[in-house]
C-alpha cells in the first residue's frame, strides 16, 4: 500500500469532481517547454505525447516518447517534465482509497526542448514556438505552459518584460489567442516576475488536503510588482504535496512521488484551463483568465492579492453567464 493519506489534487483544486479521463482537455493541445525522458507511466497517452527538440543549429526534431523504450531513470522526482505531464494525465488509480486522476488527461502534450539555460536558448525557443505554430490547427494549440520563463536572465534585475528572450520568443503565441501560463516564481530572494499578458500562478499550502482549515500562505512566495508595473501573480494553486503516481513496471502502479514549488502549481492550473475549455470549448481566453480571477477563494490574513483557484465556483460562474470579459 502506497504511504499516503494526502487528497487527490483534483479535489485540492475544488473540481467537484474528479475530472474525466475521457473528456477533461479533450480536443486541447498543450504545449510544455520543457524536457521530458520516456517512460511506462507514459505509454498509454500513445500518440497524444509529441516531444519537439531543437538543436543547437536550429534543426527540428520530432519523437514519440509513448511508443520508445523507456528509459531507466534513477531519480524520478528530478523529472521535471515527466513530472508536470503526470500531473496533468496520470491515469485513475486508488490510493488508500481516495481516486486519484490527472487534472486533463484527455489533452494532447507536446512537450518542447530548447535547451533552456544554454547560450541561444532565446533563438532556440523562438524556432520552436514558430514551427509549433504552423501546426496549430493540427493539434489544437491553445495553451503554452512556460516554468522556468525568466531563462538566463539576471532574476535580481527588476527591468521591462518586453526585453526577456523568452517573451520575445512567445510573442507570437499572444498573436495567435493562446493561453500562456507561467510560473510566478519560487522565492522572494528573485524579483523577476511575468508580463500581464500570461496568467501567472502562484502557490500556497495547503498541507496536501482541500480542507481550507489546512490552508496557509507559503512562507517564502514572491509576490508584487513586475517591470511593467503590474501586480503578480494573478492567482494560486497549491505547491506543496502534489501526489504523482509512477508507474514502476508495466503491469503496476505501486509508487507516489511528489511534484512542488509554482512548476507544480502552474501545471495544475494548466490543466483546469484545458478542462475549461473542453468544457468551455467557446470560452474567450480573457474572461477565462478573468473568471479564475473573480471566482477565487482568498486566504484570510495575508496580503498577496492574488485568490486561490476554486474551480467549482469557475463552472457556476461560467454556466450561469456570470461573467466579465475586462478586468
């Protein structure tokens, strides 16, 4: 028996219930910069997983990690991407009986490699991001999720959105009316935050349960004024204790690993977008932002203006037209 008590994050995130394997994000394309390594957690998302790399001369290449080999990974809470596409489509299993279930696993993932970090990691996304594009229609893009957005950027350097390589390089994709979340961060030491175009995420504690009695600010989230001006974050998901079930062989899933920090938090909200808009499928990427916004639940005696997601209250808003399209 796995040793875990902690609630599904479905239910931390107020579904009021758990998200369906065959519908959640349905006909939404997702796209994860990030690495990702095959894995048998993986296989049964078969041809719904791309992986995108682009080479440092600028070529594209394109894999499919459901149906390689998978890779003998020693340390799995260091994957990060195999991580955040668990999260997102994990499939049902119990665990001491409470159901645990990716937030959209009926999605499509296209999980895109740049090589962040490196020198012409902007050049390389902005390649990827354009390539991407043109198959927008083909996998439905609508949302691009960006974790580590502030790249080799100096964090300590309070200074203008509109110069970080990596909003260079997704300029594009605000073009297209694609939903861009990001990470807001995972400490105050930085004060690098995102541009008010992206719906930024960040994180609180929730001690791993949804009963808000267990809900507390994070002792270290940044929160505040971003180069432009603008508040950040715009809303919080929970980033501690998010239970990942990994498969350890094919035939079983007998071990619970555990995602954190805003890449977690950021994920899940990710996936509450894509099920939104399955849901939602007309849905206008602003008031969706809006609503997420208004319908949030606040933790009592702290200052980040920021609400928590609460998506049951989303879906009241949206099916009784309760709704504003500005801010």
């Amino acid at each position: 028996m796995i040793e875990t008590n902690y609630d599904p994050n479905w239910l931390r995130l107020g579904f009021p219930d758990a998200p369906d394997p065959d519908s959640s994000g349905h006909d939404v394309g997702i796209v994860i910069i990030d690495t990702l390594k095959p894995h048998q957690s993986i296989q049964h998302l078969k041809e719904r997983l791309i992986y995108i790399t682009v080479h440092d001369d600028l070529s594209i290449q394109v894999q499919m990690p459901a149906f390689e080999e998978p890779s003998m990974i020693k340390n799995v809470e260091n994957e990060h991407g195999l991580l955040t596409v668990l999260s997102l489509a994990h499939q049902p299993c119990k665990i001491n009986g409470k159901l645990h279930t990716g937030i959209s696993p009926a999605a499509t993932f296209i999980v895109l490699n740049h090589g962040a970090f490196r020198k012409g990691e902007g050049e390389r996304l902005k390649e990827g991001i354009n390539w991407l594009l043109e198959k927008q229609e083909q996998w439905n893009i609508k949302i691009v999720l960006s974790m580590g957005w502030h790249a080799l950027d100096n964090p300590h350097l309070l200074k203008n959105t509109r110069y970080n390589s990596t909003v260079k390089a997704l300029a594009p994709v605000l073009e297209k009316d694609i939903l861009v979340v990001c990470s807001n961060g995972n400490s105050r030491i930085t004060n690098i935050k995102p541009p008010v175009e992206y719906l930024a995420v960040g994180g609180y504690h929730d001690r791993g349960f949804a009963d808000v009695n267990s809900h507390v600010p994070y002792a270290d989230e940044p929160w505040g004024l971003n180069g432009d001006g603008h508040m950040r974050p715009d809303v919080l998901g929970p980033r501690t204790y998010l239970s990942v079930p990994i498969r350890k062989n094919e035939s079983s899933m007998e071990s619970v690993v555990f995602y954190g920090g805003t890449s977690g938090s950021s994920t899940l909200i990710t996936g509450v977008c894509a099920y939104l808009m399955s849901k939602f499928p007309h849905v206008e990427i602003q008031i969706l932002k809006n609503v997420l916004k208004e319908q949030g639940d606040y933790i009592d005696n702290y200052d980040n203006p920021a609400p928590k997601v609460n998506v049951e209250k989303v879906i009241t808003a949206l099916e009784a037209g309760n709704i504003n399209k500005y801010p």
